[in-house]
C-alpha cells in the first residue's frame, strides 16, 4: 500500500463567518492510498477550535505510513481499529486514512460505497447551503447569488431575530440555524419562539458545547428541535447527547472517518435521535465521502464545494439541493488539481 499526501490551500468564494471566527482560506490535506492498481482519496481539514494543523497532521500520518504500507486485505472496520490505536489522538488526520481506505476498498470490489453498504438512494435528503455571519445587506446577496431549497443560517449576533426576519422577505426556502455555542439558555428558548414563527426547522447548537444542565434545559422547553455539533465529536457523545439533544450532527473529521459515522448513525437511531452529517468545507474529495452516508440520514449539511472557488477534484455534483453520484467506484472521486 502506497501513500501519497497532499496539502491545498481552498480559496473561499466569501470570508466565512461564525459566532467564534472568520476567514478567507481553508487548509486541506489530501490522503490517497494506492495498492492492487486502485487509488483512494481521503481528506481532512483544519481547525483551529480543535487545534489542527494541515503540517500536525501530515506529521502525524508520516509516522504511520509503515504501518500503513504493510496493509493487506483488511476490511474498513479492522483498518480502523488498527489505525486508531496509532492514530487515536489526531482524528482529523485518521479521518483522511479511514475514508481513503473506504474508497480504496469499495473500488476494488468494484462498486460503489453506498452499493458495497446495502443502501438504497431512493430517498436521500436533500444538503442546504450556509449563509455565513454578515452584514443583513450582504447576507441577502449571498441568497440571492444562490438560490436553494435550504439555508443554514449561521447567528450568534445581538441581531439575529432581526437578520432572520429580513432574509424570510427574500425567499420561501427551509431556514435552518447555527448558532455555534453562541446563544445563553434564555436566548435560545427566547429565540426558538421568534425562529419557529419565521419558518426555522431546528436549531444547531446554540449553547456552549459542555452546558450539559443548559442542553437538557433547553431539550426540555425548545419549541424547536436542537441538533447537537460541537457537543457530538467522538462515538462516545451519542450516548451523552441522549435526553439533551433532539439529534447529533456528526462531522466525519472529527469523528475519524466514515466507519466510526456510521456506527454513530446507527446507535442515533436506536435511541430514536435525527441523524445529520455536516461538512467542514472540504472539497469534492470530503463531501463526496459524505454523499454515501445520505440514505441513513435525516438532514445533511454537504456544501463545501459551493463555498469555495479552487475545487481540487471531480466527484458528486450539486443542483438545487439535489446530490447526483459520480459514474465511479468508491466515492467516485478524481483529482484535477
């Protein structure tokens, strides 16, 4: 097994703003693993909340690649265990190997993922698209530069009932909201009044990420459903986010790759919790490893490709909302870059 890593820096269309932090850039690193004439590509992202680095990443893979490089045939699941034993620490970068390896794996059985999975793509939900935190002026030309079925809209402002209010006038779409731990319990269950009324579906989380009392408050009183993030990284906090959140938004760097998503999407639904996957604005190569999850998923948050200007690779495709496969094995990705 051959390894090959690769760093971009993704240009976005507009500076990204959220309660915490804005910017203009987002770091990439680019896994793909070669073996048996098959190439799988992985990717994973920056951080600084979570203290990620494209150059700590890559360090730490390099440590691995021995051990990467004696793979023979495991499946997905056992690579995973292997790899988190020498990779537990840094799961952004196991998360580029994992859904490298899916890829590879899938491709040299010569389907697709989601085929190789047994899921059905009959029913697949439909990704929104993330207004950032502006200007109410620039926030609408944003919406109206792209007109879409679904908008996440990030707040955390002392204007966001206004903001909402102003962006309702301009389009009908389904109106979702991130708050980024920005919002105190009171605010959040002030707001959830106001949103509902404005057509919001749920709210993602609004109070800091370890407010367990707060989260269990506002789960109790909400008249809108909330979805956690922040308080959701490892397998591990499903269980924790039970009786405190409506349902878990699961981002596949954080986690460590698709394998541990889709046992966190498993163990969401049997304790009867909504099952999202976010992204965090990768390229083709991330969000089309996201698309294969979307028949177990009741919301998805897959845009990144529309936010940014210098896409490295070919792979799904997004139109109005609606995600449309690659003709190819794996998750269907190609680089171009």
């Amino acid at each position: 097994m051959k390894v090959i890593l690769r760093t971009f820096d993704l240009q976005l269309k507009h500076t990204f703003t959220i309660s915490r932090v804005s910017y203009k850039t987002q770091p990439i690193l680019i896994v793909e693993l070669q073996s048996d004439g098959y190439s799988g590509y992985g990717e994973t992202t920056s951080n600084t909340y979570y203290k990620n680095t494209v150059e700590s990443m890559k360090s730490n893979l390099e440590k691995i690649i021995p051990f990467i490089e004696s793979v023979a045939n495991e499946t997905p699941e056992e690579f995973w265990h292997k790899a988190h034993q020498l990779l537990g620490h840094d799961m952004f970068a196991l998360c580029a190997l994992d859904n490298a390896y899916n890829d590879w794996y899938a491709r040299k059985k010569g389907k697709k993922l989601y085929e190789l999975w047994g899921y059905s793509i009959d029913h697949n939900p439909k990704t929104d698209y993330t207004i950032g935190i502006d200007s109410i002026e620039k926030m609408v030309s944003k919406m109206t530069e792209l007109p879409w079925p679904i908008y996440k809209i990030k707040l955390g402002t002392k204007e966001d009932i206004a903001i909402v209010t102003e962006l309702r006038k301009h389009t009908d779409a389904i109106f979702r909201i991130d708050a980024n731990c920005g919002w105190t319990v009171p605010e959040t269950l002030t707001n959830a009044v106001a949103l509902k009324k404005l057509g919001v579906e749920f709210l993602e989380q609004p109070l800091k990420a370890n407010d367990w009392e707060g989260h269990k408050e506002v789960f109790k009183q909400s008249v809108l459903p909330i979805i956690a993030d922040e308080s959701c990284i490892i397998e591990e906090d499903v269980a924790k986010c039970h009786n405190h959140f409506h349902g878990v938004n699961i981002k596949l760097v954080k986690c460590g790759g698709l394998t541990p998503a889709r046992r966190m999407i498993a163990q969401a639904k049997k304790l009867g919790m909504k099952t999202m996957v976010g992204c965090m604005t990768e390229s083709t190569v991330g969000i089309s490893a996201i698309a294969h999850l979307l028949p177990e998923l009741d919301y998805v948050d897959m845009d990144g490709t529309l936010l940014i200007t210098n896409d490295i690779a070919t792979g799904i495709t997004l139109k109005n909302g609606i995600i449309q496969y690659s003709k190819e094995n794996g998750t269907g990705v190609s680089l171009i870059a």
